[in-house]
C-alpha cells in the first residue's frame, strides 16, 4: 500500500491527460486567484508604498550586501524555519503542516505526470514520501486545530466553531485526509474508494479554487512582509514603531517604573511563563 501509485490504478477508467489536465487547472487557479487577492486587496501596491515610505525616512543606508544578508536571514529564520512564531508547540505544527504540504504536493505531481499508469511504475520512494507528507499534515494540521488555536487553547471556544478564516486549514485537512483514506481503500479493494475520491476532488478543488477567500496566499505575502520588517529594522525606521533598547537613553528615562529603567530586558516578562487559560 505504501509504495504503490495511488494515481496509477485510476488509468484504468479515468485518462492520464484528464488527471494531468486536472492538475494544471489547479495550478493555474492558485496562480489566477493570488493574482485576484493581490489586486483586490491591494497588497502589493501597500507592500511597495510601504517599502518607499521606509527607504526615504530611513536613518542610513542599506547596502547591496546587506541586503544579500537580510534576504537570507528571511529565507533561513523566517521562511524555512517559521521564526515568527515565539510557542514552540505552534512552530513544530506549522513546520510538520507546511513541510509535509510540500512533500505530499510535490509527489503528487511527480505521480500523476511522471507515473500516470501502471506500465510506468514510480520508485517505492515516491508514494512513500507522498504518505510521509500526508500524515505529516495532519498530525500538524489537527494539532493545532484541536489544541493549539488561540479561540481554542486561550478563549476556550470550541473546537469545531467554524468561520470563514478557517476555509485554507479546513480544506486543506480535508483533501489530504480523503486523499489518504482513498488511497487505503484502493489498496484494500473496498467499495467505498470511488466515493472517496470524489470527495477528494470536491475538497482539493475547493482548496485551490478557494484561494481568493481564503489564508492560502498568505505563503506568498508572509516572506515579503518578514523581508521588509527587517529591511525597516537595518535603516532604523523599524515600521514607525518603538524598539525595545535600554542601551537608548531617552526610552531609559521615559520609562514609567524608575525600578526598570536599568533592568535587564527581560525583567517583568514572567506573565509570559505561563499560558494564557484564565477564561
């Protein structure tokens, strides 16, 4: 089961080119629709607004190499390894969502262009890595729906209160888990595998087609804002907000407690020790 071609056994009703076909209109959809979120939010033209505001009311320059730099640092921290976020247990689902989303993403590709019938076996690797990014999602995907989400772990709302943010983790959940149970019902021979992969293709449909309504372009915008906060941050703008420095003389004196004006940084933060659960 785990190193066979789940794609492979529907050649035998269903085109290669219509699974191919299927799978480039996705694609196309999560381009056209990003592209539709970007002009109707206007987040590109605020992205750049901003970054020109920024570079003309900087205090110095940033070089081309330091640039380079900050591009990295974003790539490394911010992108590859989810730095934004401060809890450790919301960091580890989002890497295991977002890294298994990609592996489970890819592979499917690889399957359906590469492997589209049995007469073209794909390596064992392959469908092993396709299950390996699938479970992956929803371990991170359900960890954080359950217990990490802040409505949830904080507010004490319940679990299964739905809005419309919630389209992008809902859809998404849902195609890769019809994907997997589909997929284990074909190898098994069970009667229900059609109607599963319907319901496969009713999710991921909407889970691509749904971009424009949902948090899946974020991935696209999060990399540039991580960019330009620290980009504000080098030429000493930092967005128009005030840094925390008691190196700064005028923030040690304008400071309201006369007890914390030469205290470490970290003094006063013990609220932070603990989790917020008194609803």
């Amino acid at each position: 089961m785990f190193t066979n071609n789940p794609f492979a056994a529907l050649s035998d009703f269903l085109s290669p080119a219509v699974m191919q076909t299927y799978v480039a209109v996705m694609i196309l959809m999560v381009v056209a629709g990003t592209l539709f979120d970007v002009i109707h939010k206007g987040s590109a033209r605020y992205f750049f607004d901003n970054w020109r505001k920024s570079k003309n009311k900087g205090t110095k320059e940033v070089g081309g190499g330091e640039l380079v730099s900050i591009a990295v640092q974003t790539a490394v921290v911010d992108v590859l390894a989810s730095g934004e976020f401060c809890n450790a247990r919301r960091r580890l689902a989002h890497l295991l969502t977002m890294y298994g989303f990609i592996i489970y993403l890819v592979t499917t590709v690889m399957m359906v262009f590469c492997y589209p019938t049995a007469a073209t076996p794909a390596p064992e690797l392959v469908p092993q890595l396709w299950w390996l990014g699938g479970l992956m999602v929803c371990i991170g995907g359900y960890w954080f729906w359950f217990f990490i989400r802040v409505d949830v772990a904080a507010e004490g709302s319940s679990p299964f209160r739905v809005m419309r943010a919630d389209l992008f983790v809902l859809s998404l959940l849902a195609s890769v888990t019809l994907g997997l149970c589909w997929a284990y019902a074909q190898a098994k021979g069970g009667i229900c595998a059609n109607a599963l992969f319907g319901l496969y293709i009713v999710a991921t449909t909407v889970l691509f087609g749904g971009v424009p309504w949902s948090k899946f372009a974020h991935m696209f915008f999060k990399p540039a804002a991580a960019f330009e906060k620290r980009v504000s941050k080098a030429n000493g703008t930092a967005e128009n907000l005030p840094t925390l420095s008691r190196d700064d003389p005028e923030q040690r004196a304008s400071h309201s407690m006369e007890l914390l004006r030469d205290a470490p940084m970290d003094m006063g933060l013990g609220i932070k020790r603990e989790a917020p659960r008194h609803y």
